[in-house]
C-alpha cells in the first residue's frame, strides 16, 4: 500500500502524508477504512514507529482521519471534500505561476499543451 524512498529529500512522514491523501481521492481508501496500525505500519515499511505517528498526526489534524482510542485510526467521512477543497485553493499558486511562466516568455500553447499532456497522462493511468 505505502512505499517508502529512503532517497527522497522528502521526509518520510510526509511520503506517508501524501500517498494516503493520493489513495483517498483515488478511492482506493474509502471513508471509514481503518488504516494499519502504527506498529505493524512501522514494522511493514522499516520505519520508526514515531514517524508513522507523525503522519498520522498530522492527517488526524487536517480532518483527512479520525482516532478511536483503543481501535485504531480511520479514513474521515469528511476526507475527500477536503482534500478536494484544498486541491482547488491550489489554483491561487497555479496562476501565480502561470503569470511567472508568461512573464518569462513561456507561450499560452505551451502551457495549455503541458496541462493537457498531464491530463491525458492521467486518463491513461485509471
């Protein structure tokens, strides 16, 4: 489910963050899908079980997963609304690069065809 690049320079809690975020919205983890636990997450990637709770922690904070004390941690009913929500305030950045990239002399066509080779890229792999 979870595979970790131990050459990333991302740091691994947030390889977590985002693979769970990416399964969500694709729903392969649909809401109230109890989530490996901390240990046998740890156990399964080779990675500090602090870690995984940092993850964890970090998702429980956003509202993407909720805790049940004793029972383990669970995808949030709520999660992929705010995933999506977050997803779209993404689109300020977007066009604050956009306005960089013409700036700089990047044609419209250019960046047009980039999204749609994205896209297409993006059909091909569901």
């Amino acid at each position: 489910m979870f595979r970790i690049d131990p050459l990333s320079r991302q740091p691994v809690y947030e390889q977590l963050i985002d693979q769970l975020e990416r399964l969500v919205l694709t729903g392969l983890l649909p809401p109230e899908t109890q989530l490996p636990s901390v240990r046998s997450l740890s156990l399964e990637l080779k990675v500090n079980p602090n870690t995984i709770q940092k993850a964890y922690s970090e998702l429980d904070t956003r509202g993407i997963i909720y805790s049940v004390p004793g029972i383990g941690c669970f995808v949030s009913p709520q999660a992929v609304a705010l995933l999506q929500a977050h997803t779209r305030n993404k689109l300020a950045a977007l066009r604050a690069l956009a306005a960089e990239l013409a700036l700089g002399g990047l044609g419209k066509d250019e960046l047009i065809a980039c999204i749609d080779e994205i896209y297409q890229e993006r059909r091909s792999s569901d």
